[in-house]
C-alpha cells in the first residue's frame, strides 16, 4: 500500500516568507550514516511536526499547507523526509518502519523545543504513535490523518496471494502495482518482518494524550475501519474520530485542509486551557 499523499503536488519546495514572519530554515540531520532533510520554522510552541507517508515528501499538499497555516499564525513548524524519501539520503528499499520512526525522533529530539502536536498522515499516522509511545513527555496531542497504522501486515502481507507471498520469500522483494503510477512500487520482505516489531493494533496502546483521527469513508487504499481499530486500541479518554463520508485517501482538498486546521486550532486550545472543558472521546460525522 504506498501512501499516495506522495502524489500530491511537490513543485515548490518552500513557501515564501510572508511579511514579518520569522524565517524558515533547512536542516540535514546525521543519523547514523545517513543525512536528514528538513524544514523548520520558529515560532510558539506548542509546535507542529509533521510525519508524511509511505513514498511521500515533505514537499506533498498537506505538509506545505499546514506549514503556510503554522507560519500565519506564528507557531513552530517542522516537516521532514524520512530515508529514502524526498530529499534525504538512502534508498527507498532499505527503508523499515523502525527505522523511519528513528528518523521521525531524531527530528523530535533536534529540531524542537516544547511540547508538540504531532500530525501523521497515513503511515505518519502510525510512525507518530510510535514516536508518541517512546516520548511522551514531548507529546501535547496527536492528529492522524487515514491512519495506516500495521498496513504492512493488514494491508501489504495480508492482502498477498500464495504465489505472491512466496516469490516474497524466495526473492526477497516484490513489485506491487500502483494505481497511482506507471511503474510498481517494491515491497522487501525486510519492511514486512521488521514492522512485525512495531505493529499497534494488536494490544494496547498506552498513551494519555489528546488524540484527533479523520479518515475518509471513501478511502479506496486504507480502509476507515483500521482508525476504528486505532481509537479502540489507545487507552487515554480523550481520543475522537471523524469520519468524512466522501472522503478519499488524500484528504488534501480545500474543505479537508480546513478540517485539519481546525482540529489542530482545537488541540492547542485543549492544551492551553482555553476556558472550555476539553472535547470528550467519540466520533463525529460529516459528509
């Protein structure tokens, strides 16, 4: 399943500076032997950090978006590439999800200060409750956007065909085709047997922290039953979904977009103690 956020528009790498806003800077984080990109802008905290998916970019709809929102209102913001991804150093193949959290936490550790929000889409979703899991500390609230928490297990392995599974195994690599793309993109069976550390739907999840999950009915990669499975999963009380009944996998529209902000506006406010009782667990519906 590649999280075609990545398909979204990546023309500009940047959003210009408005008029007295404070600077965005581009970082290059070591870890281990391979070299970081991101983008930060200063400003108040609580802060964004903002995890993309599976084959995507910092540059993607959501991120660039989000980051003209951040930096209008003042507040932190921080998007990245993961390995593999964008503009950071490695191939996409070698890429796990264990180490794509460690990118994700060393992007936490090094280029942020102060409680964070942290804003996962799609396979960010699932990376974000990792990173929150190892760092609670540092988490003010957690948005998840078509959460695709285990989709190597759920959605990669437990969709293949026997013939599938054992070309998998012998070769170590298969090439799935993509709805999004000319050419297939490659699943390694180290991403699968290695996810099978970090998966999040098959116990608890401790985490006390506000948590917002929107997910889009009509979602044809990641079905919206699986941030069901993720609000089921998270032992804190104060954890909501919204579903969008025509709502794709993307969720990059105008009217989406919004939707984002404002939950984010919400969080902020809950952390805050804005003068109004925080936002109790449940689900919501628009259409």
């Amino acid at each position: 399943m590649a999280d075609h956020a990545g398909a979204e528009s990546n023309e500009s790498p940047s959003i210009p500076n408005q008029p007295g806003a404070p600077a965005a800077t581009y970082h290059s984080l070591t870890v281990g032997a391979a070299t970081i990109a991101a983008h930060a802008t200063p400003g108040v905290g609580p802060g964004v950090l903002f995890c993309g998916g599976f084959q995507s970019n910092m540059t993607g709809t959501k991120a660039l978006a989000l980051e003209s929102w951040a930096r209008a209102r003042g507040r932190s913001f921080v998007r990245f590439d993961y390995q593999g991804h964008g503009s950071s150093s490695g191939h996409f193949v070698d890429g796990t999800i264990g180490r794509w959290a460690d990118d994700a936490r060393a992007v936490l550790d090094r280029l942020t200060q102060g409680p964070q929000i942290l804003v996962g889409s799609s396979m960010g979703a699932w990376i974000m409750v990792l990173v929150a899991t190892s760092r609670p500390e540092r988490i003010a609230g957690l948005v998840g956007i078509a959460a695709a928490a285990d989709f190597t297990e759920d959605l990669i392995w437990g969709t293949l065909d026997p013939e599938q599974r054992l070309a998998l195994l012998d070769h170590g690599r298969l090439e799935v085709p993509s709805d999004y793309a000319a050419e297939p993109y490659p699943v390694t069976l180290a991403l699968i047997e290695e996810a099978r550390r970090h998966l999040v739907l098959r116990g608890p999840i401790a985490l006390d922290r506000p948590v917002r999950l929107i997910h889009g009915m009509s979602d044809a990669d990641v079905p919206w039953i699986t941030s069901v499975r993720l609000a089921e999963r998270l032992t804190g009380g104060r954890v909501r979904l919204t579903l969008i009944k025509d709502g794709d996998h993307r969720l990059s529209r105008d009217q989406d977009i919004a939707l984002i902000c404002r939950t984010i506006e919400d969080l902020i406010a809950e952390e805050a103690g804005a003068g109004k009782p925080a936002v109790p667990a449940g689900m919501d519906f628009t259409g």
